[in-house]
C-alpha cells in the first residue's frame, strides 16, 4: 500500500518509489479539486515540479508560506550547531570564537542557548522532557544561580521563554524557549557575528 500525503483540504499526494538497477523513479499524483496532475521521474524533478503545481493551484499555500515561523530540529542545528553541542552529559553551550567570530555571548544569550540545545534533544527524540528547570540550567550553563532566575524572567516577560509547571512535583517549573525566542536569539547572534 502506497503512503497517502494529505494537503489540508487541498488535495491528496499518493508516492510509490519503484527501484530499477540503473535508477530510482518516483511517481507522485496530486489531486486538487477537480484538477489531478500525474508527475514522474527523479525524485529532485518530481518534487520541484510538485510544489510548482500546487503553488499555482493554491496561490494562498505559497502567502502563507511566507508568514509562517516555524523551526524544525534541522533548522535549529543548522542555526546553532556552531554555539551547540550534544554531549554524553547533556547538551552544552561551547563557544568556539574561530567558528561564529563571537567570543563572548550575554548571560541571556546563554540560558537562550541552553534552552535551544534541550529543544534540539527533544526534537531528535533523546529526551520526552520538554524544558529545562533552574537547576538544570544554571548546572549546564554554570553560570550564578541568581543570573539564570533573573535571566529566565526576563525572556519570560518578554515573550521569549514560557515558564510551565511539571505533573511530577520534583521541580516545579520547567522553562522552554518559543519561537519567537529562537527568532531573538538568532537575530542578535547573526549581529554579533557580522
């Protein structure tokens, strides 16, 4: 049985890949409406040729596009993989200056940090944890307990980190940075870098 992609109200894209010894062809038929578009060959062609279809057919797919943020786990390791690492300890903040040309980062900016590392390791399925507590912050950081409070309540305040309570009483906050915190954050990182 093929897979079956369903595009909202849009329509239905069915893909099969049929292997051959000399290539590897792909067939995907798109069905919008009364319209239905049949596309094979290469995977590359057939997705470019896909998405140029299904822009022209729904012209408000292509706007919206244009107004969503959203970072999946590849995006934020490209954006920070220069600032990130995941270590046998956890993810860590190591800053190598020769890499991003930043040789120090603010203390908001390493809490903001941190909090992208543990979004990173959930997204990649290492931890159901979703957030970090206080303790487990200013233990990666290693930065003074009273800075990280104050830090975390300031990306609070302004809209960059959400505070949430935990179901398991042990600690009783965990903070998970949004997306329009990782925005900031990559925002002022670009400026220092450039």
């Amino acid at each position: 049985m093929l897979p079956i992609y369903r595009l909202g109200f849009f329509g239905v894209i069915k893909m099969s890949n049929d292997h051959d010894i000399n290539s590897t062809s792909v067939s995907v038929s798109v069905a919008i409406g009364d319209i239905k578009v049949q596309f094979n060959g290469s995977a590359e062609s057939v997705l470019r040729s896909a998405i140029a279809f299904i822009s022209k057919q729904v012209p408000t797919l292509d706007l919206a596009k244009r107004i969503s943020l959203n970072y999946s786990a590849t995006e934020l390791i490209e954006s920070f993989a220069a600032f990130i690492k995941i270590t046998t300890e956890g993810p860590r903040i190591i800053l190598d200056s020769r890499e991003t040309g930043i040789k120090k980062v603010s203390d908001k900016q390493m809490v903001a940090l941190q909090l992208v590392a543990s979004r990173i390791v959930k997204e990649l399925g290492r931890t159901e944890i979703d957030g970090m507590s206080l303790s487990q912050i200013q233990f990666a950081t290693t930065l003074n307990p009273k800075s990280v409070s104050s830090r975390l309540s300031e990306l609070v305040k302004s809209g960059h980190v959400l505070r949430n309570n935990t179901k398991d009483g042990v600690d009783t906050m965990l903070f998970t940075i949004t997306t329009s915190g990782i925005h900031w954050l990559k925002s002022v990182l670009s400026k220092k870098s450039s």
